[in-house]
C-alpha cells in the first residue's frame, strides 16, 4: 500500500476509513436522541443497506473502502493489545477506567462502538454508552499531507471515537510509517473536529470555527502544521455557531480546483438571512409555535475571514469567498450554489428558502472521488442539477435514514489517502 498522505479535497481518492452505523442505534430513543446530538431516530435496518450501497458506489470508481470495525478486530486478535485499547479508551469513562467487576476481555470490539452490555434497560448499569455519531467517520481525526491528526470533539459523547482512532492507529500497520499527532486530543483549551477542516492544496488549510470546533483547536493545528508540514497558511473562517451549521463542510465543499458548492449570499449578504429569520420568527410566533431557529442578530453578524500566515503575519477579511478568490483558492464564476443558479428564482429570498431545504439534508456536503466528480444525497435534486451544468459529474446515492443523523457524503468519510494533483 502507499503511504498515506491528503494534500487536497480533490486529488483521486485512492483509500478511505468509514464505519457502517449498527447496533450503536438500537440505544437510542426519543427521549435520548437529543443528548446524543440526534434530530431523529434511526431505521437502521434501512440505514445499513443505504451505507453498503454507499460504500459500493465507491468501490466502483476504484476507492478502496476500509471499515473502521475490521481494523478494530484485528488489532484486538492480540490479547495485550486489545486490553491496551479497552484501557485507553475507558478514560472517557466517569471515572476513566472500568469498574473493577469487569474483564477488559469481556469487552469485545463491537463492545466499543454499540455499548456495554450488549442489553439494557435503564435500571442496569451501563458501562460503555453507545456511540452512534460513530458513521459521521470525518470528525474523530483527519489527515493533513502525511499526518493522521487526533480531533478532539467538542461533545463528550463523541469523545470515545477519538481515541478509539488514536488507539487503532497507533497499532494498526496499516499507519505504520504515518506520524500521529493527539496533541489537539490532549489538549484541555482545545476542541475540532475533521467536519471544519479542508484541504485545498498543500499550501493552504481551512478550518471552520463554529458549534463544534474553536479558536484554540485552530491556533494549535496551526502551530502543529507549520512546525511539521509544508502549510503556509491556515484559513479560519468564522460562521454562525448552529446546529443546522454543525461543520464547515455542510456549507462549502470543494468540487474541483478552485471550485466550490456552497450556500448561495451566505457570504456575502448576511442580511439576507437574518430577514428571513426574522420573518420566519414571526410567524411562528402568530402561530403560537415557539422559535427555533437562529436569531437574526447572530445571522446579521455574517462569517469572517482570518489568514494565519507561516511567517507569523495575519489580516482578516469579511468576505470570506472573497478571501478565498484573493488567495487563488476559488474561482466565482464556476462556484455552484446551493439549490441552483439565482436566475432559476424570483426573488434571492426564495432562493434561499429551497437552498436551506436543500442545506438541511446536506446538498453542500459532497465528497470528491477525483476533480470534477463528486458524491452526494440523490435527494438534493437541484444542487446536483447546477452541479451537471457545469460538468461536475455527481455519483447519487439514496440516503433517506442515514441523513436523520445529519451528515453527507463528506460526513461519512475519513480519506486516508488521495493522488497528489
């Protein structure tokens, strides 16, 4: 196998980690879903064929797909080493080990991912919670040129996938020779997950500064990358801190060099947005609902833009899709919005409208199988149509469970290793 190595989101995806969501699912219940950062309940029944057709497809177009559980089980085969892990990530646990009734052997793998026990009311005790954000494969690390760096979720409940990565990882062969870095992981100041970082190129790395990853995760990446890589600057790019804007990438996402689908006056008409929440907020309340969405005041404020430069130097822009055509990152005349071109609508407030339809089941979020092709939602009708028209090939799947979870196509993939450009 090559060495592993990302230095763009576009480069021929050659091998990718995902993990097939299971049993983890069967825990959940209405009452829980919200604590384990859920919308809705799962169909895993449903989901699974989704995901294997998923994973088929890229397969398909010469992808080599790596399920996380089968690293898991072959590095457990080893008796010591599958203690190691148990003993690893039981840190996450109340009191960061496992009660002393219990055999770390009678933790099996799947154990570490759907729970333990196996079954469960709510009157046993539970020793491991389940950890069904666990298919959303992006966010527990990521890889930058040739090092796998560690995430440190912002969430508890997510923080069992990370050092399960870093203990799979670190004893896996298959990263033998890859620099792993959990420096981020340790860091108490610091959270960030793999959905806020993209790699344009080598030179330039992007990370979201939104609900689930922060100024100090970023600040730390940043020192990291320029000590041990070829980066030259980091991007941060400050949006709204949503649940609906959980991660960078179910914004923006690259397509092809220099060219991105993302929401369309998002970036540059902040105030657009905040009217229309502002209306939508009125309404509801004449309908005597209670508000949920996000409060035009914090909309109005609009995303920002600041380059940390390898040199030391930074300076910040307002308009971020304006930050990335300056830095040669973008290109405005073939970027895709959201739900089609504006000449397709009446008015920019309807167009907005069906793009935050389209947002919601992740039309942003697309991953790229090499320049110029794309995966995506099958539902997402209108972005994949200004896709095509601009000769962007989009490989569709069905995904009506597995979006309950909110996430995509990019969501769902940890690329391990891409064709350099």
């Amino acid at each position: 196998m090559d060495k592993l190595g990302v230095f763009s989101e576009v480069g021929r995806l050659k091998t990718v980690l995902v993990h097939q969501p299971g049993w983890e699912h069967k825990r959940m219940v209405p009452w829980n879903r919200e604590a384990w950062l859920f919308d809705d309940i799962l169909d895993i029944e449903s989901a699974r064929p989704e995901h294997k057709a998923f994973v088929l497809k890229m397969h398909h177009n010469g992808v080599q797909v790596i399920h996380f559980l089968d690293l898991l089980k072959d590095v457990c085969k080893d008796p010591d080493r599958h203690r190691e892990v148990v003993a690893e990530v039981s840190c996450c646990l109340p009191h960061g080990r496992l009660p002393d009734h219990i055999d770390p052997m009678d933790i099996q793998p799947t154990h570490l991912i759907m729970g333990y026990p196996e079954h469960f009311t709510l009157s046993e005790e539970l020793i491991l919670e389940p950890v069904p954000n666990f298919y959303f494969m992006r966010d527990p690390a990521f890889m930058i040129a040739d090092k796998l760096i560690i995430s440190h979720p912002a969430r508890m409940i997510r923080m069992r996938e990370a050092y399960l990565l870093r203990a799979v990882a670190t004893r896996h062969p298959m990263f033998e020779g890859t620099d792993i870095y959990d420096g981020i992981l340790l860091d108490d100041e610091a959270s960030i997950e793999g959905g806020d970082v993209l790699v344009p190129d080598g030179e330039n790395v992007i990370v979201g500064l939104g609900e689930r990853t922060n100024d100090a995760g970023a600040e730390h990446l940043a020192r990291y990358l320029f000590a041990n890589t070829d980066v030259q600057r980091v991007i941060k790019v400050t949006y709204p801190k949503r649940h609906e804007f959980m991660h960078l990438d179910t914004l923006l996402t690259f397509v092809d060099r220099q060219q991105l689908v993302t929401m369309p006056y998002f970036w540059d008409q902040p105030e657009l947005y905040a009217k229309i929440a502002e209306r939508t907020q009125n309404l509801v309340k004449a309908h005597g609902g209670s508000y949920s969405g996000p409060p035009p005041e914090q909309l109005a404020k609009g995303p920002t833009m600041e380059v940390v430069n390898r040199d030391g130097s930074r300076y910040t822009r307002s308009n971020v899709l304006e930050g990335l055509v300056e830095l040669e990152l973008a290109v405005p005349d073939i970027t895709v919005n959201v739900a089609g071109a504006p000449q397709l609508y009446r008015s920019k407030e309807e167009h907005i409208l069906e793009a935050l339809r389209e947002q919601w089941n992740d039309g942003a979020n697309t991953v790229a199988l090499k320049p110029g092709h794309v995966m995506s939602y099958a539902r997402n009708d209108k972005t994949i149509a200004a896709l095509e028209h601009v000769m962007v090939e989009v490989t569709t799947f069905n995904g009506g469970e597995l979006v309950r979870g909110r996430g995509g196509a990019r969501c769902m993939t940890m690329p391990l290793l891409r064709e350099a450009l």
